[in-house]
C-alpha cells in the first residue's frame, strides 16, 4: 500500500467514526430532553436516574466526538506512535463519569427507600418513551459496537457498552413503572438502586480494559502467537524479547531475535523482513519493528570465525588455512593460522603491513593469544583493466601447451574455451578441461595447481591464470 493509499483510508475510517458519533450525539439529545420532561413532570427517581444517565451520555459522545477527531491525526514530532491514546483517555473519564453517577443515584434510592418518595402516576405514553428509548438504543449499541470492532475504537466501544447499559435501565424503568402502577412505590427506588450497580459493574469492566491500554497492558497472547511464529523460522534461532502494546487499533510489536553471526547482512535483512511479515500476516494492523542480534553458535569453525573477523573489517582474504600443531611438550595443540589478504595495490606497503597487523590481532583476540596468525599481503585489482585478446596465434600455441600439461597430470583431459587477453599488467590466460571421474575436489585441484605451475614455467610472462575444470558428462 503506498503511503497515499494509506492516508486516504485513514481518513475515511475517521470519518466513518465521526458520522457514527453524531449520530448517537444527535439521538441523546433527543432522548435527554424527553427523559428529562418526564422525569421532571412524574418525579420519579428511575426515571430521572435514567435521564441523567441519557444526559452524562450526551456529554460523553461529545466527548467521544473530539477524542476520534483528534485520536486519528497521523504521528508527528511530538507524538512519534500517534494520537490514539485520547481514545482511551476519552473512555476512562466517560467511564469515571458513569461510575459517579451511579454512586449519586444509589444514594438517591437509598433516602427514598428510608424515608419515603412523592408518589406519581403512570400514564401509557411515559411507557411510551421508554419503549422507543430501549429501540433507539439498541440500533445505535449495535452501529457503534459494528464501527468500534472494524475501526479498534475504545472510545466508540465505550459509547456502545453505555447505550447497551442505557437500554437496560430503561427497560428496568419500564419495570419500575409497572411497580408503581400495581401499588409497589418501593419499586421505583428498588430498580433505581438496579440501574446504579449495572452501570457501576459496567463502568469498572470497561475503566479495567482502558487503564490496560494506557498503561500498555500487552494484549492477551500476542507474544505466544509471536514465540511460535519465532519456533517456526528456519532462520531465527530464538525469541530473545517481544515487547507489544495496544494504541487504538495499531498493535505496536518490538521483537528482537538472535540469528547466526556468520550470516550476511543482506541475508540477516531478509531475515527480518520475512518474520516481520509473519507477525503483520498474524495481526494485520501490526506496526512491527524486528532487531537481530547475532550470536556464535557451538558448530562455527575456526574458518568461520576468521571469515567472519574479516568481513567486519571489510577485508577479502581467501586461501584460509588452519593447522592443528602437537606442541613439543605434549601439553596439547597449538592452533595455527595462514591466509592471504587482498588490499588496494596502490596503497603505501606500511599502511598494508598495518591492516594485517590489526587483522592478525583481531583474530587472536577471537581464538587465543597464543595461536600462530601469518598473512600474506597482495595486490587487489579495484578497477576494471583495459584489455585486448592476444590473437589466435597465441591462443593456438597456449592451447597446445595446456592440452600437452593436462595430459601429463593423468587427472586432466581436453583443454578448450582458451581465452587469452594482454593488459597493462600483462597476461590474462583462462580455459576450461574435464576431470576424469571418480576423483575428489582436493585430487582435482592439485592436479589444476600442477597445470597452472607448469604452464607458468612455460610462459613466465603469465600474470593471472583461471583454470576451470569440470566434470565429464
């Protein structure tokens, strides 16, 4: 998805949320306003505890109004993971605010329920607007709760959960109100006192859910989910630490993992790239951030660890030769180490002898002061060369040679793809031959050396040769 497409999705999920919001603001009012005459008119304290609650709903989608609008502004310098988080500082307060009023009206019931409260009629329209109150909610709980799940909205699923509780204490006004109308007055505070604990118990569910994600409570088996995708890499060797946290509907993932330290750092990147599109396949709305850590495992060889060294330094060595020598006093071996360094052949011959020396260093510091490290110094072509082929007369008479030499390796047969080419260093000779079959690479590549050295005692002017073998088909 490109970063436009991003936006403008963004952008119409808020605004998705934003018209869900007036809506339900748009529907309170109208019901806070006609609780609020009835309740006023009747006197009944159901119905007004209901009113009120339909009134601190009122205040509450404002609320949730402003908390969308601003929770869905894209990250900026100050806050680097967004703005989501007002969501959830939106619902805590609505939550607050539900909590308190149900304090206020278990009070209320309580006076009552001691002391007496003013009796009132029951008339069929009262009845009436609590039955349109309980349908109007119940479309409005449903969009919001719809909206809330697709979008990872905490404030809209507060707003859902208080139309859901407001629906049920209307439907426990209604149940007051046929109380008081089969001469139970007490029912009024009684369902009053119901409607008070309902919306506490509610509040405190969803305060425990929105102080989780304020305080980055990590989401229930995300890191489980995460260790088994780690169990499942070829490549990850192990979960070193997974550290997730909720902000709206972004799941932010920070997994570091170890990997083999021998690995390339193009191969260590796709590494991460790989389990980094796991874990987002996973959780779709994962912003995932993978830190490898690489570590040496029991299996490295002595070749590894010194091919290693080097390319941290980004030195090329080839030829990498380790001897195991029996020390003269039988008190086990000593290790020994040889290998050739390429450098810039027109570096100065004391800044070359001072790269070996941190080279042979390094390597000691790897495998024991007291090994033997011996490197060989030459020249690496770091530019293209000129060059022209030398004709077919040279090419002819180096082909007789070579076809003449392989011969008398006995391993080595049928010289041809002889290429010869002249530049300013001198000649470049290259050609191909079959080994005869049944051989071991060591048999074939001594044989190879033999010819290289008995050419080049032939043709001294030679100044590289590549001899390619192959096996016979």
């Amino acid at each position: 998805m490109t970063s436009a497409d991003g936006s403008h999705k963004g952008a119409a999920v808020s605004r998705r949320k934003q018209r869900a919001v007036a809506i339900s603001i748009a529907v309170s009012l109208v019901l806070a306003i006609a609780k609020g005459i009835v309740g006023l008119a009747t006197g009944s304290l159901a119905i007004l505890s209901d009113a009120a609650q339909t009134v601190l709903d009122l205040g509450t989608s404002a609320l949730t109004f402003y908390a969308v609008r601003v929770g869905d502004k894209p990250p900026d310098s100050d806050h680097h993971f967004g703005h989501a988080k007002v969501e959830s500082v939106a619902a805590l307060i609505e939550t607050g605010l539900l909590i308190a009023t149900g304090i206020a009206f278990v009070v209320e019931a309580g006076k009552q329920l001691f002391y007496g409260g003013e009796p009132f009629e029951v008339t069929w329209w009262v009845a009436g607007l609590f039955v349109v109150s309980i349908v109007a909610d119940f479309f409005r709980s449903r969009m919001l709760k719809r909206v809330a799940r697709e979008t990872g909205s905490e404030a809209l699923e507060a707003d859902a959960l208080n139309f859901t509780t407001d629906m049920v204490s209307s439907a426990l006004v209604l149940l007051s109100l046929a109380g008081v109308y089969f001469g139970l007055p007490a029912a009024d505070a009684l369902v009053a006192l119901i409607i008070a604990g309902f919306i506490g118990w509610n509040g405190i569910r969803l305060a425990r859910r929105t102080i989780d994600t304020l305080v980055d409570t990590a989401p229930a088996g995300v890191v489980e989910t995460i260790e088994k995708l780690a169990e499942d890499s070829e490549d990850v060797l192990a979960l070193k630490r997974a550290r997730v946290r909720l902000s709206g509907a972004t799941l932010f993932a920070a997994v570091d993992v170890t990997v083999r330290r021998t690995l390339p750092f193009d191969r260590v990147d796709a590494i991460k790239a790989r389990f980094e599109e796991a874990i987002r396949s996973a959780y779709p709305n994962a912003d995932v951030t993978v830190t490898a850590h690489p570590v040496a495992l029991d299996d490295e060889t002595v070749f590894d660890k010194v091919m290693l060294i080097a390319a941290r330094r980004g030195l090329a060595v080839h030829h990498v030769t380790v001897q195991h020598l029996a020390r003269p006093d039988d008190s086990g071996e000593q290790l020994s180490v040889s290998l050739d360094l390429e450098v810039d052949g027109a570096m100065s011959f004391s800044t070359a002898h001072d790269v070996a020396s941190g080279l042979e260093t390094a390597v000691r510091r790897e495998l024991g002061e007291d090994i033997e490290v011996e490197s060989h110094i030459e020249p690496m072509l770091t530019a293209g060369l000129g060059a022209r082929d030398a004709g077919a007369v040279t090419r002819m008479t180096f082909s007789g040679i070579l076809s003449e030499l392989a011969a008398e390796t006995g391993r080595l047969a049928f010289v041809h793809d002889v290429r010869v080419r002249v530049n300013d260093e001198g000649l470049f000779v290259t050609c191909h031959c079959f080994a005869q079959p049944g051989q071991t690479v060591a048999e074939v590549h001594d044989a190879v050396d033999a010819l290289e050295r008995g050419f080049r005692r032939r043709v001294p002017e030679v100044r590289r040769m590549i001899v390619h073998a192959e096996p016979r088909a």
